[in-house]
C-alpha cells in the first residue's frame, strides 16, 4: 500500500509492520531455493489451527504450495494439535486452501508452469488478527551455488568484524 492510502485510514507504515507478527518462518527454504518474487496469502485454518499457531507450534519444512484447477493448496505444513481443544482436534498434517485473488493464482499458474520454478512457504504471521502466508515462486539451488553464499556471507561477517575493530 503507498503512505497516502495508510494516511486515509489513520494507520501509518510503522504502525502497520507493528501489528505483524511472526509466527513461524522457513529458514531453510532461504538456503535451498532462490527467491525470485513472493507474495502474501490467506490460509483457510480451523480454531485449533489458529490458537497452536499463535503458540509457534508449527513446521514449514518440506512444505510446499501447489496449483490445482482454480485453487491454490499448502501441503506439508505441520501444525501441532492444540492440547487443551477436544478429542476432534485437526489433522495435524492436512492440506490447507490459500486465498488469493483470480489474477494472482493466474499469474501464479504461469509462472508454476515454467520449468524448474516452485512456490515455497516462506513464512507463517499474523496481520490484524489473520493469518498469512508469505509466499516465494523460487529456483532451486545447486550445491556449488549453496557453497558461494555462504562464502560471500562468511567474508561480509569478516569485513564487519575488521571495521569493527578499527573504529575501536
């Protein structure tokens, strides 16, 4: 959203990141796949879901998003069943419908369709109150490119440590 539809509303950008909270994030997924674009996502959870997801009781590895008919669906995410719900708890690792709009899950056949590009689950947050998912349409990594990030990460951290120690 730009700054003058937040000021319309009487919510600024701060205001508006303040209220999101993190609930889960796929740490992993950032390692083995390169994030070309991404974006936010409803998910359609049950009352157990919400509350075991706001405790962090969850896991997005080996999850993924797919495309099917006009819908899109979040499979492999785990969400732990709550402890003090009823004996008819949630099946723990069931698929899950993502809310989009029309003209994103068009464009995100389009992409899908392309050779070797997947949607990832980036992250799981809270934003008013629902929940979203943050997803990424990615590449897969080779090894050799897994290799040269964490190198160009390791001499960035060496470079912050030498000024460090320069200005002190």
């Amino acid at each position: 959203m730009s700054p003058s539809i937040f000021l319309l509303y009487g919510v600024n950008e701060e205001q508006e990141k303040a209220e999101e909270r993190i609930a889960i994030s796929n740490r992993k997924a950032r390692h083995d796949y390169e994030v070309l674009e991404s974006l936010e996502a409803g998910v359609v959870l049950r009352g157990s879901e919400v509350k075991s997801l706001r405790l962090g009781n969850a896991n997005l590895q080996d999850s993924y998003a797919y495309v099917k008919g006009s819908e899109v669906w979040l499979s492999g995410m785990h969400i732990n069943p709550y402890e003090q719900a009823s004996i008819l708890n949630h099946d723990p690792r069931r698929e899950r419908k993502l809310l989009l709009h029309k003209k994103e899950i068009r464009k995100l056949i389009g992409k899908t369709a392309e050779k070797g590009l997947t949607l990832v689950p980036l992250k799981v947050y809270f934003r008013s109150g629902l929940a979203k998912v943050e997803l990424g349409i990615c590449k897969g990594k080779r090894s050799y490119d897994k290799r040269a990030a964490i190198a160009k990460r390791e001499n960035e951290r060496e470079m912050r440590r030498q000024f460090s120690r320069r200005d002190d």
